[in-house]
C-alpha cells in the first residue's frame, strides 16, 4: 500500500505547486521513493514534479481517462514508491464545467481514498482563516480534510493569531510558510515557464521550495496522516496488456505477437524546450503496441530519426521560438516530405502550429495550407470530441474527450476533412485530417482511450512494411 496525500487549496493562487513540490523534493532527499501526480491536463506542473522526485509526472484526468481509471492509473505511476505527494487542480471543488464535483481534486481524493492537506494563502487574514477552513471541510464529509498549511504568513505575530483562530477548528496546523522569493516560479501566457526552458533555474528553485517546507512544515505528522490512507484496492493500469487487448488482432507487434512477423515501426516523437506538452502514457502505449519510440529535438536535429515511419508532435511553445524553429531549415523540409508521403502525424496543439505554412509571419513546415499568430484570447477548457473524418487517430464517428488550452489561433480553424466535432462551449468543427496527417488543437489522453494509440502504430507499421496507410 502506497502512503499518499493530496495538496489542495481553496483557489488557485494559494501555493499548491511550491508546496507540492517542495513535498516531493523534501521527502524524495530524505530516502523516499516518492510518486507525483497531478490532477487535471497540466503539463507544466508535472515537468517540476519530476524535477523534484527523479520519476516521471504523472496526470490523474478524471475527465479526460474516467473515473474508473484513475486509481489504476495511479497505482501504475506509485508502484515500488514508498509515497505519493497528488497536488490538486483550481480550487478544491472546482472541477469541469457544469459538470458537478467531476475531475475536481475532491473527487480525485474520494477516488484514491486519500487524505487532503489544504493549502491556504493566509496573505490577507487572521482570525477569517478558521470560517474558511471550517467551511471548505464540512462542505463534503466524505472530503478527509486532514491538516492546514498556511503560506505567505507575514509575521510571528500573524502566525500566531492564524494558529489561534483554528485551534478551534479541528483540523491542524501542519505547516507555516513566509513569504520567500527564492521558491517562486516565474510565469507567462499559460502558466509557468516549464522546466525545459529554465534548466538550472528550475533546479534552484525546486531546491529552495524544499528548504522552506523542511524549515515550515511537520514531516512527520505529514508522513503519518500520508500513512493512515487506507488500502486501495485498485489494480495498477498496466501499458503492455492494455496495448495487447487493442493491438492484438489488428497484426500490430506487441509482447505477445512477436515482432519478426511485422516490422517494428520507428515512431519519432517531438521533444526539447519547444514542445514539453506530453504525457508519460502515450509513449508507454505505444511501445505496448509494438513501436520503437525516439525523442528528437526540432530546435537542435537537423533530420528526423534514422528509420521514421510515424511522427508525433505533442504541445508546448512554439511561439516562444518561432524564428530558432524556422530556422531549422533541414529539419523542416523533412518533416513536410514526411507528410507528403503519407506517413500517419499526430500533431496537438504546438505541433498544429509548427505543420502550418507560418505562425506570427514566419515560415514553419508548410504541410497544412493554414497560418497561425499569438492572440490576446485564451481559450480554455474540456472538449466533447467527436471525430468528423477517418483518421490515423481514430474512424469518423468516435467519441474522445480531450482538452484545449492555448493563446494561438490558427486561419483557417479546419481543413477540408476537419478532425473534430466539438459539443462544447459552442458547436464548431476544427483541426486538420490531410492523408496521413491529424492536426488539432485538442490534447487528448490516450490512457482513456488506448486504441488511439493501438491505430496509429498500426497504420505506422503498414508503412513499414511497404503498405497503404489510411
């Protein structure tokens, strides 16, 4: 049994992430084994959990994968860990809209039966502290509130009226963070700056986040409350049979249909400061499916890996380093001829924008007859998908659920064979399905919907052995 808590807040802004990171770092250098995970679609915040932990950050997707696999997708990243440190998404009871307590962290936390510890901002009050505390655990008994951590307390004076107030609470104390500049993070138009661009920085600053939560915060009550969570009774989601029971009879290789009857496709997967926007599970998923996966970096490799027969772009920033990409003169021409062939591309969000003709009036792949530009309108949110055309992803028809978050619009919104039906907020249809090519800007997560990645291997090991792809 995997000892586990999940940091929460009342809203965002309070903390989460320093404390969260600063959880993982702190009891991953004192010997622990220590698991992160996030709930939500964040990218950015699992980039610094691996930072802190040494393993990979991991989403728990309430939305996008399921109730039912939450759990299970939780025991697969905890597995050999001796704690796992989940931090939580907006606001405790924020979840999807209008959608109830759905892919909230209360939810996340009812589901892993784990206890909650709620971090508040205690900036702008005293003794208010405790009716805040008091409301957000009585709102939902079957929400284990198991202890405060009060941030960006001011004074000696102030921690000690914050203590005060809610010693009449019930719910304790288990940490009292100052202010401090060394743990902040710096952020721009979709939240922090992620880790790939900071290097150094990140590191510091995940170093400094655990100083504060040693030097502010009771470890060992913290690691005892982790430890009273009690069994999960859930079976770990594993990559290798998932990818057998979608994969096996369409003659893609896996572990139980050997390789040397299908060639073993080599699918390259966009990586580097540029395109950071990925989860652990589709790579997994794919290597279940019998593909042979390589990172390459488009603002470094002038060529696509030795052997290509399926690309992925994933999200991230290109409009950060439009002109380095462009640039990439080489890498750029490869990756239209790629697409010129047929190859099956998988391309979200970022990576619609580096296959169109230009973003911001600089030149990118050209693969898609579309021009994309940074916008002051953030679009945000979960998406009920339905895909519009046969695709390498998925036949015209199928229900995904996947996730937009970007500050780029892109001209025209869709091609001539669109890639998806959006229900919600508006109806509309969007993206690109062009020969072997699917461009879109929604983020999907292929743990919820594993045959995604099952098609595409396939439809990449056709085009190994010499065959059509659809």
């Amino acid at each position: 049994m995997v000892a586990r808590l999940v940091i929460a807040a009342p809203s965002s802004g309070a903390g989460k992430t320093t404390v969260a990171t600063g959880l993982m770092a702190a009891f991953a250098g004192r010997g622990l084994a220590v698991s992160p995970h996030k709930v939500g679609p964040d990218y950015i915040d699992p980039g610094y959990h691996a930072l802190a932990t040494g393993r990979p950050g991991r989403n728990l997707d309430a939305y996008m994968c399921g109730t039912g696999l939450v759990a299970p997708l939780f025991e697969h990243g905890a597995r050999g860990c001796d704690l796992a440190v989940v931090e939580g998404v907006m606001g405790l009871y924020d979840g999807a809209a209008d959608q109830g307590e759905l892919a909230s962290t209360a939810q996340v936390s009812k589901l892993l039966k784990a206890p909650v510890v709620l971090v508040v901002d205690a900036s702008s009050q005293s003794r208010s502290v405790a009716a805040l505390v008091h409301g957000f655990a009585s709102w939902d008994p079957e929400v284990r509130i198991g202890g405060v951590i009060l941030n960006k307390v001011a004074t000696d004076r102030h921690e000690h009226l914050l203590r005060e107030a809610l010693g009449e609470s019930g719910v304790p104390v288990l940490g009292v963070l100052r202010r401090a500049p060394a743990v902040a993070t710096p952020s721009r138009h979709l939240g922090l700056v992620p880790v790939a661009e900071r290097q150094a920085a990140a590191v510091s600053a995940v170093a400094a986040q655990a100083e504060q939560v040693l030097a502010g915060c009771d470890m060992e009550a913290l690691l005892a409350l982790a430890r009273s969570a009690p069994e999960l009774r859930a079976e770990p989601w594993v990559p290798e049979v998932v990818g057998r029971l979608h994969a096996g009879g369409s003659g893609v290789p896996t572990r139980s249909a050997p390789a040397e009857r299908m060639p073993t496709p080599v699918i390259a997967v966009a990586g580097g400061a540029a395109f950071t926007f990925s989860y652990a599970e589709h790579t997994e998923l794919l290597r279940a499916a019998g593909a042979e996966v390589v990172t390459f970096d488009p603002l470094r490799d002038e060529a696509l890996p030795e052997g290509t027969s399926g690309l992925v772009i994933g999200g991230g920033f290109p409009e950060m380093y439009g002109a380095e990409l462009s640039a990439n003169e080489p890498l750029r021409k490869a990756v239209a001829e790629l697409a010129a062939s047929g190859a099956p591309i998988a391309a979200e969000c970022a990576g619609l924008l580096y296959l169109a003709r230009s973003l911001d009036g600089t030149p990118m792949c050209g693969v898609l007859d579309a021009d994309a530009r940074m916008s002051s309108r953030l679009t945000l949110g979960y998406r009920d998908a339905v895909a519009v055309s046969d695709s390498v992803l998925a036949p015209a028809g199928a229900r995904m659920r996947g996730h937009e978050f970007h500050r780029t619009v892109i001209e025209p919104g869709s091609g001539a064979q669109a890639a998806w039906g959006l229900r919600q907020p508006e109806r509309r249809v969007e993206g690109f399905v062009q020969g072997g090519v699917h461009a879109s800007y929604v983020h999907t997560h292929w743990a919820g919907a594993p045959e995604v990645a099952a098609r595409f291997v396939e439809q990449c090991v056709e085009r190994s052995a010499g065959g059509p792809v659809a």
